[in-house]
C-alpha cells in the first residue's frame, strides 16, 4: 500500500490550487477563516461557482455531469477548498440525494433533478429524523398514502421531521416516508422527493446554543405529492437510505477541515501566549496525531478504492473519530483564548465590539463554534449506534 502521491496527482493539486485562489470570493473565505457567519447568500454563491466549473458534483462520474475524477482527485479537491478558507458545499444536493438519484432514479428523474443539482441552483434539505426517530430511523412515523386522481396518482403525506439542517432555506427535501405499517419496520419505507413550496409544508426554526437556527421542524400537512416523485421501488427507501448515509458519515469526518481548524487552533494558542505551557502544547500535539491518524484511515481507503481491492466499510468509524477530532479542537480553542471566548451573541461581533486585535487572533466566535460542535457525534447516527455497527461488521 503506497500512500504518497504520484506525480500527476500533484499536478493535479497544483492545478486545482490555483484555480481555488483565482476564485474563491476573499469575503467568504476570510468568514472562514475566522468562523463569522456565512449566510446562505456565501453558500449558494460558491456553489453556484463551482457549479459553473462543472465541480460541484465533483464526486459524480462523468454520465451524469462530473468532471470523473477518482477517490485520490476528489479527496485531493476537498483538502485544496479547506485549507483555502472555502465553505464545506452544502451535502444535501451533490453529496447525497444526487447519489441516490444516480444509483435508484429512473431516466426521467435524473434528467429532471439532477442538472439544479449540479449548478447550485437548487438547495435541498434532508427529512430523515422525527421525534423519536433519530438513532432508531427505522421507527419512523411520518406517512405517505397512495391514492388515485384524476390527474394522476399522488401521495399525500402527512407527520414531521426535525433537526432539518438549513431547513429555513430549502427548495426541495427528500424524505424517508412510511408507506406501509406490515412486517418489520424497515420495510415499509419509501424515498419521497417534495417540493417545499407545496401547500401544507410548513418550516420552523429551532435556535441551538450557538444562537443559530440551523436546524428545523419540517411540517407536513396533507401534503400533496406525484407519484413520480418516488425514488425506485415502494417500501425499498430503506435500502436507498443506507446507500445515502454511507456518504454522510464519510462527510461528516471532514479530516480536511480538521487539518485547517487545527492550524487554527496553533494561531490562538501563540496568539494568546499559552503555546508555550507544555501541558497545553501536548494537547495539541495529542489532537494533531489523532487527525494525522484520520488522514492515514481515509488515505488507506482511497489507496484501496484506487487498486481495485475491496475496502472496509469504515464510513461508520470514520464518523466517530471525525466527529470527536471536531469537538476537541473546538473545546482547546475555548480553553487557549480563555475568557475572549465567551461572547458569542452575533449582532454585537458583526458589529466589531472586539476590535481588530480578535480578528486577528482568530478568537471569535469560539463559544458558538464550541456549542455547535456537540452535536456532531449525534447527527448522522448517534456515535454509540456507530460503534455497534463496527463491531459488527468490521470485529465480527
């Protein structure tokens, strides 16, 4: 197993660099740099950018409008955009539904949803969880009956999800819907694409403790949805649902994020002149070994993926370490800047309150970065159903 890069690989780098400083608004990436508030404005435009290069599905294989690149070119185009300050594209459309689409949607189908896709024009929401059905997707309860019309056939969907991330601003959701209540729960399940526009589909924020509200209540009342809309076959949207959340856990690693936030956590601990309390320094130096750790797992998996070989089905492992590397350097963050991160109310840091000098230093927000952070091991699958699932599959 040969981790390093090849020459073409590292032109390809060059190539993607480049084109990344050529494009990528200073505004949103100085945001990211320092944590301010992108607003969906931010998001959309760069993804609207990346749509115009034709690399916003830059996972996707050419058939469908891809630039074809393999796992090392896409994870290679991933750690260029973090390390240059750019916004993590919003996964919901490109990384998630377009998958499924590719994989489980009829010719129609990918004709008609995927090209908003891959532009940015279009921004998708997730319904997955409900009350009591997060960890235990399966126990879903929001439901989708079938009937007949004159216009042809609908479902009308009724029920609830919640945690919608960015819910406020989707145009289209896909949604896990009951369709059946006989045999085991996962069997009844159907993949519905929805219109958010439609009569009856109701948002409500939820304000988390960063004061944000990035995640939603999605209502849905006699919610009136073609037929044409199902994703394959009736009662199968629990097998196009594990297809999908194999590339969220994936995502949710985000080593290449970590990689930046961890610089960034050197930036604020010399800046704040604990860098040098060694105790400090072997925190830091422990969370850099875990993420080199990271890197090394997703690399062994791309070299496998490249050669042909079978890898294993990590994506759940590579969850839970993503997911705890991202709340550590947001809680040693908090702890180098000491008091200076308390603050975390948006009105008065967009207003300048803390002067330059926290600017530069990297220091705001680092309370609402903290509070957002703990979410992580829970989104996407609980991290304690995570290591079930890999002492099952992988341990045996």
């Amino acid at each position: 197993m040969d981790l390093n890069f090849t020459a073409d690989e590292l032109a390809f780098r060059s190539e993607v660099r480049q084109w990344v400083a050529e494009n990528l608004p200073a505004d949103i990436s100085h945001k990211v740099h320092h944590a301010l508030r992108l607003s969906r404005d931010d998001m959309q435009r760069w993804a609207r950018i990346l749509g115009k290069k034709g690399w916003l599905g830059w996972g996707w294989p050419k058939e469908f409008g891809g630039p074809g690149w393999n796992a090392i070119q896409k994870h290679l185009f991933e750690e260029e955009c973090a390390l240059a300050g750019a916004p993590r594209v919003v996964p919901f459309g490109p990384v998630m539904v377009a998958p499924v689409i590719m994989a489980f949607g009829n010719a129609e189908q990918q004709k008609r949803f995927l090209p908003g896709i891959a532009s940015g024009e279009v921004w998708w929401s997730q319904g997955y969880s409900e009350p009591g059905a997060g960890s235990d997707l399966a126990s879903l309860k929001c439901k989708a009956e079938r009937i007949s019309t004159s216009t042809g056939d609908k479902y009308i969907v009724n029920g609830q999800k919640t945690w919608t991330t960015l819910g406020q601003y989707g145009e289209w959701i896909f949604c896990l819907v009951r369709t059946s209540s006989d045999g085991k729960p996962q069997t009844g399940i159907s993949f519905l694409l929805i219109d958010m526009k439609s009569p009856g589909v109701s948002v409500h924020p939820i304000v988390l403790l960063d004061g944000e509200p990035e995640v939603n209540e999605v209502w849905f009342d006699n919610v009136e949805v073609p037929a044409e809309n199902l994703i394959g076959e009736e009662n199968k949207g629990w097998t196009y649902a594990k297809h999908l959340l194999a590339h969220e856990r994936t995502n949710i690693a985000d080593v290449n994020r970590a990689k930046r936030e961890l610089e960034r956590l050197k930036r604020i601990a010399k800046a704040e002149g604990v860098y040098d309390d060694a105790r400090f320094r072997d925190q830091i130096a422990l969370l850099e070994v875990d993420v080199v750790a990271l890197e090394m797992m997703v690399l062994r998996v791309l070299s496998a993926e490249k050669s042909g070989k079978q890898s294993l089905d990590v994506a759940g492992l590579l969850k839970i370490r993503g997911s705890e590397i991202q709340q550590r350097y947001t809680e040693l963050m908090m702890l180098a800047a000491g008091p200076l991160a308390r603050p975390f109310i948006w009105e008065a840091m967009e207003a300048g309150w803390q002067g330059d000098v926290a600017l530069d230093a990297s220091l705001l927000p680092l309370a609402g970065n903290y509070f957002n952070m703990r979410k992580t091991s829970i989104y996407g699958g609980s991290n304690e159903v995570q290591k079930n699932i890999v002492a099952q599959t992988v341990l045996g």
